[in-house]
C-alpha cells in the first residue's frame, strides 16, 4: 500500500460558538486544526492509511498545538518544517444555520508559504503513492514552485497526482489570477476533485457536461465532481458513475469535501492504485469507492471542525450497513 502525500497549507480555524451570525457579530470563537491538505492526510491517516503533510509552521504556540494534533491524527510530521520568518496561519469562519461558511485569513504570508522547492526532496516518492495538492496555497509565493518541483518528482518516480481545487477567492488579488493558476495545474494532474459551487467558474461553461468534459486534458484521468448531500459523480474518458449521497443531521459543513476526497484517495491506496492502473481501478471499484467517501464527507459534517470530526472506518461501515 503506497503513502499519501498532502502538500499546502496547515493553519488554526477558529469556529464560532454561535450559529447564524456575521462574522463581525461573533463573541467566542472554538481552536480547531485545519487546512484543506491537512484535512486530506489526516482523514487518510485516520482509516489507517499512510499519510504525510509537506509544509512550513511558525514557531509559535499554533504551530505547536497543529503538530501534536496532527501526530494524534496519526498524520507522519516529518516533512513539516518549522521558521521564525512568518507566523502559523489562521482562519476566522462565520456558520449559517445551515451550517454553511464564511471565512476570513490572517496570512500575509503566512509560515506556510514559505516553504521553497529547495526544501523538496526527490526521494519521498515513489510508485503507488500519491500527492494531493489543492490551490490555497498556489499564490505567488515559494510555497507554488514548491508545489510544482513535488508534482514533478512524484510524477517522475511513478506518483498519483491529484488535485482539489478548494476554491477561496478572498485569497487571491483577483478571481482572473485564481481561475488561470488552477487552469494552469489541472492538466499536470491525474485526479481532479471539483464540486458543483466551482464547475462554472473554473471552466466557464454554463453547460455541465461539457464543462466536466473540458477537464479531460494533460494528464487527467478521472474527475470526480461532488454535489454535496446529492454524492457525488465519477468521471472517466467517456464514461460516468453517479452515487448518492447519505442525510444526517449537519452540524458544521468545514472539511466535508477534504474528508470526502481523503476517502477517496484512501480507498484508492487501498486497492494498490498507480499511474497505469487508475482508470482500471476506478471502472472496478466505483460503487464501493464513492459510496465510502461519501459516508466520509457526510459524517463529517456531524460535527464541529474538520480533522476532529473524521469519522472512523467502523463509523463508515455502518452508515454503509
């Protein structure tokens, strides 16, 4: 079974206490880790899988408490470097009473982004494993071309390559920068994760169908497009596998797509996926892989923050029956 490796950001959400208000309106908020990628490799490493995360933290008390939280996720820390230059990121998120977010960063930068391809190394990667990125942390900075060298390298050495794009347009200098740099990243990958809030705006085309089939291009293989509580639907060269999703009770909806694609990936791991097996696997396996992310990213939702409410697999299993 290969290892997962998640590169990006790393940070501190504070989730409100309080349901239903602005941001501006919040008086107490919850610490919680999060990140997208770090969601990815702790929902991985909390199935049992092997996950790493690749990034930089402040030497600060957030750095800290993000470290010891990750370790207990069981997520490998390894590859998470330490600097005085910048400090942990953090993220402020409003609730709706849908459980639906606003967000607001504090990163400028943050230590995240400074991690640099120097700090890559050739030699993590190697054949079955793969590498999960999503666009967060592609702004101009050393943090991008440290994206591309780990792209290049676990490509080279035989890696999966796959790709959230996790829009967050309030990062970015302006939503034309955002889409180029994700059009940029999506044909060196091999799996793309897109949800329905983003088709539109990444492609731009209104028409869904050939939206998702523009996706095909470079390097990709599979496209699996989410729809939220509706599943999710799975996408090779000429062919679509749709799922449906579960119902629960949601709590708060951060990391229900990192915890839906970290299931994903796991599963994929799990069946021993490569370069050159992907789409066999895929064509195989979909009705038992979508229908476990799907339990993943649903359950999630059942409580408060992303790593936190990572269901188990036994969890998993019985939302499955």
């Amino acid at each position: 079974m290969g290892s997962l490796f998640s590169i990006g950001e790393v940070l501190i959400d504070f989730i409100p206490l309080q349901k239903g208000k602005a941001l501006k309106d919040v008086i107490s908020f919850e610490r919680v880790p999060g990140g997208a990628p770090a969601n990815v490799a702790a929902t991985v490493a909390k199935f049992g899988g092997n996950a790493a995360l690749i990034t930089k933290l402040g030497r600060d008390s957030f750095g800290d408490f993000l470290l010891e939280q990750l370790a207990q996720a069981g997520v490998n820390t390894d590859k998470i470097l330490r600097t005085n230059e910048a400090n942990t990121g953090l993220a402020f998120v409003s609730l709706r009473e849908n459980g639906e977010r606003d967000f607001s960063f504090y990163r400028n930068p943050s230590a995240d982004l400074l991690l640099s391809d120097t700090e890559i190394e050739e030699n993590w990667f190697d054949e079955g494993d793969i590498l999960h990125f999503c666009s967060v942390d592609l702004v101009d900075s050393p943090m991008k071309q440290a994206h591309v060298k780990a792209i290049q390298s676990a490509k080279a050495r035989g890696g999966i390559i796959s790709f959230d794009p996790n829009v967050r347009l309030p990062l970015w200098n302006s939503p034309q920068e955002c889409r180029g740099t994700i059009l940029d990243f999506i044909p060196i990958s091999h799996v793309v994760k897109i949800s329905d809030e983003e088709l539109d705006f990444i492609t731009g085309i209104a028409d869904e169908k050939k939206a998702i089939e523009s996706l095909f291009t470079g390097d990709v293989k599979v496209v699996v497009f989410t729809k939220g509580s509706q599943g999710a639907e799975l996408y090779i060269q000429n062919k679509k596998y749709t799922s449906m999703g579960y119902h629960v009770k949601v709590e708060d909806t951060t990391g229900a797509g990192d915890a839906f694609i970290g299931g994903f990936l796991y599963q994929l791991l799990n069946k021993n996926t490569n370069q050159h097996n992907l789409v066999d696997v895929v064509k195989e396996h979909h009705k038992d892989i979508l229908a476990f992310a799907n339990a993943s990213g649903a359950l999630t939702t059942t409580g408060k923050g992303a790593i936190s409410s990572v269901p188990s697999k036994e969890d998993i299993f019985l939302l499955l029956g």
